[in-house]
C-alpha cells in the first residue's frame, strides 16, 4: 500500500517582527534522570559553553558535568557537551573563593541550593554557600563572561585549576599583565588530543597569589594557579575568557568579539542570537509546559555542532596542523550515529548554510584524515559508534538541493569510507553480511552500513555514476543476508549459520546498545522490501504490534542506554525513533499518530528528568521538535518526510521567508520535500540472499550434521575442503543434511530467481574442526550468560579466541573465581597444564591475580600440581592475552586436573568502575 503523498505553496514575504522565544527555553530539562544535558550559558553553535561543574568523576550520568541531583559546585568551566554518553570536556576552569586560596577541590568547592540557581538562553546564575558569592554567566560565541560578586569583604580568589575533570597533558600559562593571562590546556579523554587555548582578562588587577607546577627533566607545567585581591562587601569581578583551538593569538583575536565590561549588554546580544535562530520555528499554545519543552528542544539542537575556528578562519585540523576555512565555517561535536536520523533532517530544513558548513568540514576532515568522521570530538575521531554516517548527512544534503560544498569531492569521500577494510567492512563486502566470526555488533553494523551504502548510491545516481550506482545499490541489500526468514527477525550469524540460543529481547554484543526488536525494523532504504519480507503488509503491521505490545522489559546485558521502553520499542536510544512512522507505510496512519502522541505525552516533560534518555547532541529533542510540527525522516537521503497529526501548531521558516505551516491539516502519509522534485527510480538487481549453513556446534567429536537451507526457491551448491580433498568441486545439494567426520569447511552459494532472472547469491563458507581429543569437563562456577563461548565444551575445542572479546569465543564470570575440572578419561603423565586469560581493564575484565592447578585419580582426592601468579598490570589499556602455564619436569600421573583462578575481586579507585565487580575471561585450557 503507497503512501500519500502531498505538495505544499509557501508564501516568501520576508520576516519583519521580533519575538521573544528564548523566554520559553528552560536550559533544566535533562539536567536530571539520564538526560545529561548542562545547565550553563552559551549561545547557538556556539565555541563556549560555559556551565557549573557539579561532576568530576567521570561517572556516566556526569558526562555533562552537571547532575541536577548534586549540590556541589566545583567550579565554571568553559566547555560542555550536550547529553552524550560519554565524559569529556569541562575545560578552562574558574572557581571564586575567599580567604587563604585552595587547590585542593574538596576545599574550593561550593555548596548550593536550586533555590538560588537560575537559567535561561545564554544565562546562568547562582550563590556559592560556603563565601555567599553571587555567581552570573553569560556568553559569545568565543567568550565566556563572568560576574562574581562578594557579599564578604576579605581576600577574594580566582582559582584556575587545569587538572579539572580529564587527563591534563600539557598545560601553560603566561602571565601578560596584572590583568591578562593566556593559557594552554592540551587534555586527553574522549578526545586523546585535546588543545584549548584561552585568554583570560580580569577588569581589575590581579595578583598572582599561589599557584602549582610539575617538573620533570622534559619539562615544567603549570597545574593551578590562584589570582587574588582583597574585595569590599558587595565589589565584583568581571572576567572575560576567550577561547581559540589554534594558539594564544587566536584566543587574542576572538576575545574582540566583546571589547567592554557591561555584562548585561552581552546578555541581551546572547538572548537576540538565539531569538534569531529559535524564531524559525514559530509555535502557539496556551500551554506553557508545552512552549517550554518545545522551545528547549530547538534549543538543546542548537547547542552543537560547535564553531571550531578562529574569528579569521583557522582551524586546528584532523592532522593536528592549523588551517584556514575558505568560504565555509568550520565546525566540532559530530555525534553521527545520533544525529543523522533526525536533528541533521532538522538542519536541512531551517538551516541549509549550517547544513553546507558541515559537509565542508566532512570533506576537510577527509582530506586531512583520510576518512569521513564517525564521532569527532575537539579534531579527534573518537571511534565512538558504528556506520559511516557522514554519507547520510551529505545524501540528504545533496537530494534536498542544498549547495555551498563540492558534489563530486564529497562522494569522493563517501565513497572512499565505505572502501576501507576495517570494522568489518572486509566480510561485509566479500559475504554480503558481517558475522559474529568477523566483528563484534555484526547485526547493527550490517544493517547500518546497508543504509549508509544506499545513500551513497544516491549521490552517485544525482551524479549520472551508474556503475557506482548499481555497485552501492546491490550492497544496500545486504540486511537480506541477515533476516531469518522463519522467525522474522534480524539475526547474528556464526560460522555461516543462525548464532543459538537466540532470545529477539536480549542485549549482546551482536547489537550497538539494543537487541534484535530494536534492529529488526532498520531498514530505511527499503521498506517495501522489508514489508514483504516480514510477509507483506498485514503480518508486518502484526509484527509492530507486537514489539509495541510485549513485555517492557530486556534480558541479558543490562544497557544504561536502553530507557523509554513501551514493549521492546526503546525511544531513549535512536535505533526506535522511526519505528511508529512505520505504521504510515502499511496504511496505518492512525496508529503512527497515537504511538508518537504518547510518546510526545509521556517522554517529554517540562522538569529536569524530562528526557527519556541521553539528549544525545540534540537527537532526542530533533525527535520532539519534528514530530510535534507533524513530520519526521524515516528515510534521510529521500526528499520527502514522513507526517503525522501536528501536535503543536508550528510555522516553519524556510530560507528566510516568513513562517508558514508545512502542510494541510489531517494530511495523511509521506511529504514531498519542499520545492523538490523526487529522483527519478532507476532499477537495480536485486541480489539473492546467501544460504544457511547450520550445525549444532563448531567443533565435534566423531561426527557432525550439516543442514543447508535457503527461503526462496531454487538450489544450494556446496563443496567440502578437507585433508583429502583440498579444491573439489561445487556439487548440488540433493540431501537434509550433510555428514562430517574431519575437520573441514563447507563452502555453499545459491541460485534461483531474483524476481527478473536467474541470479546467484554470495559464496559464503563455514569452518568445522573435530576436537583433538575426547576430554568433558564440569565448570563449578557459572559463567555469564552473555559470554559462553559455545558451552563448557568450548574450554577444550582447540578454538582460540582473539584480543576482540566480543566476538563471543571467551567464557566470562563475574564476582566469582573460576573453578573447572577436565576429564582426560584415562589416567595419563601429565607434564603441563595452561589456562589462557583475557585482560581488557575498561571493560572490567582482569587477570586473575593468581591460577592454581590440582590432578586427581578419583576425582575426589587432589594433590598439587603447581600455580602461576598474575604478572600483569592492571591498569595496562591495551586488550592482552596470556597464557598461565606450570610445568612438572617428569610428570604427574592423573586422569582428572582441577583448574582454579581467583578473581580480581573489587575493582581498584584509579578504575573508573571503581567498586564494581571484575570478570575473569578464560577461553582455553590445554593439557599436556
């Protein structure tokens, strides 16, 4: 069933009159619960966002350094991030004290109360308990100004503390004058290479009062530094903090953007830029909750990307080198994988500049890095989240006719990322799917690298590439490979077959924060496909019900991202947010409007838990501000949007031309985009999924069974290489099953028809070793079950796991010691006996600290065998492997050996997990 479609006429009679909508922003909202947004003072797209810091400790909901839980204040520091998940940040720090000066944060630290704590767009304020110091921050876009005023009269002090928060790696401050001061803070966190250099000016004399440094035979670095001046009761001190990502001239020269002391005045200039930007969508109701949470919205997707250049262009690039941005603003804080869904669509409706800027920076990033960004923070790529989802950003530009930026550099560019070999992409474009052999979150990663391929062959369509057309159009099928036709779910594959047990609830490492419900409906670039291959429209709708209907609830891996659950629908993480626009493709429309009016209802509150989740750089409010005007992007890289009944009466402004309503009341299905014409279709072949290769198990001990299956009609050819027969030929299978007794590996394709003509699928191949010998084992302690490696059998089947522990070939177990006893099934002189353990310490797993080993006749009565010690660091970063070994020169006579490793225990206070319970990973233990 098509949807309907609808055109639009706009008026273009220009903006003439200003209103206030910054009144409405309540900068609160997702400061609490989960949302991780800050409170502070900063100005649209803005460099600074200069905000309290209540949380210093890295912890997960302090990523923004705010929790409106806390009433603690560490001091103001100039940069933020907008509801990630993870920490960085917190840069260029100022604290006002009084008395003797402190460096020791548990002593220049604040108390405070809600109660005298305000914000508002480009405002923020608050009394400091411990000095009654009335604290007020405004911002520019490359300055942060401060107020203090000292109620006391006494020793005034600005504490600059540049060990706040991250990793300091360099920092340096240079004294001017009495009143001017430049500094370096070079930091490593998210981002390993961090530069911020900052001008800080004061608008009366300073002293220079105490301060710390650290010397070593390289160099010397300043860690603090107190400014001081004795103040009368009710005296301020203004300060002006510049920032620059290129050197202390930059910071110099953006420090003009305010040349006087009149902090009011800059918070009118602050409150007028963001009227300018929030007034390009104009909303009406009675309802003040609701201009509230809207306006925050708009609000929160203004707050990033940030301008990363100096005010005469230059830039610090992705290859650390200055540069000069020519003809376009260079821009930081690309949360892709978030924002590509909703709050980048957002930007090409009501700021195609912006919009052009960054594919600008995309490209710029590409020449110097030599790949598009994923997740880049500060000029670093953090690798943070999977996909390639640059491209999504440049289709949607480029089908929406966006200009400003080169066409043909930017799929250069795309197209160069999605040829890279790493992250899986090697697999995925020899077998068509990523396996739980190849990668770990296989499923997530070939159905988000099938959208992203499907975009760039719209660019190369736009651009008459035919060939790169069919080539990108035949991979964005690739989810084929990954649908199990007989249960109607996306599933993980290992070792050429279905990955067991299976439960479609559950939270692994086959998934990017999510389950097998929250992928299994990705498939934006071909949703009349995925209807069908659901069954068609009436079971596809059935299936919707279903994950709308089911138990609000998921098992396995407890996923902090995984909130605003109704069934298996999660809409405090991005892979649901289309889900309820998908009724809309099976002629349900009315079912779309009620799922996104609860959501709208009840996941968005005008409070400060009023997120259902991480703001996720204005992700989670694109969601709200799109869905409330009655439209939403199912499908970016289309030019069209997807509608629903508005929620709010919402004018939009499109290219400066005065608001005016997107569409017609009740309007039903899929709107064009405005003034574009949609692409013309061109076919391509569609490809013909590759076959099933099941078996019970990996490994085997005598004999193995084999099933070949396929959904469509036609035929399985297959061959098996082993010993004997190491280059045989390709024969039709004619059996259920095939039987094994050596090692080998089968290799199967399938042939039958694609809908137009006989087509042939991928080659695929599945590997089967027979065990080495006939050993059993009992494992006394019980491993997670996430991490099982295929069973107890799995210690003995000579498999080895990898460095990547998420592959699934390591037993994990958490808060115990690992106890297990192999049978050798006969009495045998037993020499050495080794265990292989796994150390990834961010992960929480750790080597054990000590491993025993134990032979027995009976079973019942041990004797000593001998023992290893851990040799390991702890705090080591990089993913290791090691064997402990002990050896008896002339042997121990036994038929059983006892195998036990003592668990880390608690993990240490330098750990960030501190007090949380370490994992032992052991993946094999050999006997000989």
């Amino acid at each position: 069933m098509k949807p309907f479609f609808i055109a639009l006429a706009f008026l273009t009679t220009t903006i003439s009159q200003a209103q206030d909508y910054a009144k409405h922003v309540n900068p609160f909202i997702g400061t609490g619960g989960h949302g991780h947004t800050f409170p502070g003072a900063t100005v649209p797209y803005g460099m600074v966002q200069l905000s309290p810091d209540t949380r210093i400790d890295g912890s997960w909901d302090g990523c923004g350094g705010y929790h409106y839980s806390d009433n603690l204040i560490y001091g103001f520091s100039h940069t933020h991030l907008n509801g990630t998940g993870v920490s960085d940040y917190g840069d260029i720090m100022l604290m006002p004290t009084m008395g003797e000066p402190s460096f020791d944060n548990k002593v220049y630290s604040s108390t405070f109360s809600h109660a005298n704590e305000k914000a508002s767009a480009g405002f923020y304020s608050v009394k400091l308990d411990k000095h009654n110091i009335d604290v007020r921050l405004t911002t520019s876009t490359r300055v942060g100004f401060h107020e203090y005023t000292f109620n006391k009269a006494g020793l005034a002090n600005i504490i600059l503390d540049l060990r706040h928060r991250d990793k300091l790696l360099e920092g340096r401050v240079k004294i001017i004058d009495d009143k001017t001061i430049e500094v370096l803070r070079r930091s490593e966190a998210w981002a390993r290479d961090q530069y911020v250099y900052a001008r800080i000016e004061f608008n009366v004399p300073m002293k220079n009062s105490k301060g710390i440094k650290n010397s070593n035979d390289l160099d010397i670095q300043t860690l603090a530094l107190s400014f001081s001046k004795q103040v009368k009761k009710g005296e301020k001190i203004l300060i002006k903090v510049s920032l620059s990502p290129t050197s202390y001239e930059g910071a110099e020269l953006n420090s003009s953007e305010i040349k006087h002391w009149d902090f009011d005045k800059v918070h009118k200039a602050a409150i007028a830029l963001w009227n300018k930007e929030l007034s390009k969508i104009e909303v009406t109701s009675n309802d003040k909750d609701k201009l509230a949470i809207f306006y925050t919205a708009l609000y929160h997707t203004m707050m990033q990307p940030n301008i990363a250049q100096d005010l005469d262009g230059k830039y610090r690039g992705r290859d650390n080198k200055i540069h000069v941005a020519e003809g376009f603003d260079y821009y930081t804080v690309f949360s892709l994988w978030d924002t590509f869904r909703g709050a980048h669509p957002l930007y090409t409706l009501i700021d195609k500049k912006r919009t052009a800027d960054y594919i600008n920076t995309f490209i710029k990033q590409y020449e110097q890095g030599g790949r598009l960004p994923v997740w880049e923070l500060a000029s670093n790529e953090t690798d943070c989240m999977i996909g390639y989802h640059s491209v999504s950003v440049i289709a949607d530009a480029m089908v929406k006719g966006i200009k400003g930026f080169d066409y043909e550099k930017a799929f250069e560019a795309s197209k160069a990322s999605a040829m890279r070999d790493v992250l899986g992409l090697d697999a995925y474009k020899k077998n068509g799917f990523i396996s739980i052999d190849d990668e770990h979150e296989s499923v997530s990663k070939t159905l988000e690298y099938a959208y992203d391929d499907w975009c760039i062959a719209q660019m190369a369509l736009l651009l008459n590439k035919q060939e790169d057309y069919q080539y990108f159009m035949k991979r964005s099928q690739n989810w084929k490979n990954i649908f199990d036709w007989e249960i109607g779910f996306m599933r993980p594959k290992k070792n050429g077959g279905w990955d067991k047990p299976f439960d479609p609830r559950e939270v692994n490492n086959n998934f990017t924060e999510g389950n097998s419900w929250q992928y299994s409906f990705f498939v934006p670039q071909d949703i009349e496909g995925m209807i069908q291959a659901y069954g068609g429209p009436e079971k596809f709708e059935a299936k919707l019900d279903e994950m709308f209907n089911s138990e609000s609830k998921t098992t396995g891996r407890e996923q902090v991202d995984v909130t605003g659950l109704i069934g298996q629908y999660a809409h405090g993480n991005e892979p649901s947010h289309h889900m309820a626009y998908l009724y809309n493709y099976v002629g349900k429309p009315e079912k779309t409007n009620a799922k996104v009016k609860y959501i709208l209802d009840n996941f968005y509150t005008n409070t400060p838990d009023g997120l259902i989740g991480n703001e996720d750089c204005g992700q989670m409010s694109a969601w709200y501000v799109l869905s409330s005007m009655g439209i939403y992007s199912v499908t970016p890289g289309q030019p069209k949007w997807d509608i629903n009944e508005p929620y709010l009466d919402a004018k939009v402004s499109i290219d400066g031309n005065k608001p005016n309503y997107l569409h017609l009341p009740n309007a039903r299905g899929i709107l064009p985009q405005f003034g574009m014409e949609t692409i013309d279709k061109v076919e391509c072949q569609l490809i013909i999924p590759v076959p099933v290769i099941q078996a019970e198990s990996k490994a085997f001990k005598s004999f193995l069974e084999i099933t070949l299956k396929h959904s469509n009609e036609g035929a399985i050819w297959y061959r098996i290489i082993d010993s004997d027969n190491k280059d045989p030929k390709f024969i039709e299978s004619t059996k259920d099953k095939i039987i094994i007794t050596e090692s080998s590996k089968i290799e199967a394709y399938f042939i039958g028809s694609n809908g137009y003509t006989l087509a042939k699928s991928n080659t695929i191949s599945a590997t089967f070793f027979k065990k080495p010998n006939n050993y059993s084992i009992n494992i006394k302690s019980v491993y997670n079950p996430q991490y099982h490696a295929g069973g107890p059998e799995g210690l003995l089947d000579g498999i080895l796991g990898t460095e990547n522990w998420r592959k699934g070939d390591w037993q994990g177990y958490q808060s115990q010691d690992f106890e297990a006893v192999v049978d050798l099934k006969e009495v045998k002189n037993i020499t050495e006996i080794s265990a292989r353990f796994l150390q990834d310490q961010r992960s929480w797993i750790l080597m054990p600290t000590k491993v025993d080993y134990y032979v027995s006749d009976d079973n019942l009565n041990f004797t000593y065998f001998g023992s290893v010690n851990n040799t390991l660091d702890p705090k080591l970063e990089e993913n290791t492997i090691l064997n402990f070994t002990s050896n008896e020169i002339k042997g121990k006579k036994a038929r059983y050996v006892k195998v036990i490793a003592k668990n880390f225990g608690k993990l240490p206070e330098w750990h960030q997990g501190a007090g949380g319970d370490a994992f032992i990973f052991i993946d094999e233990i050999t006997i000989k």
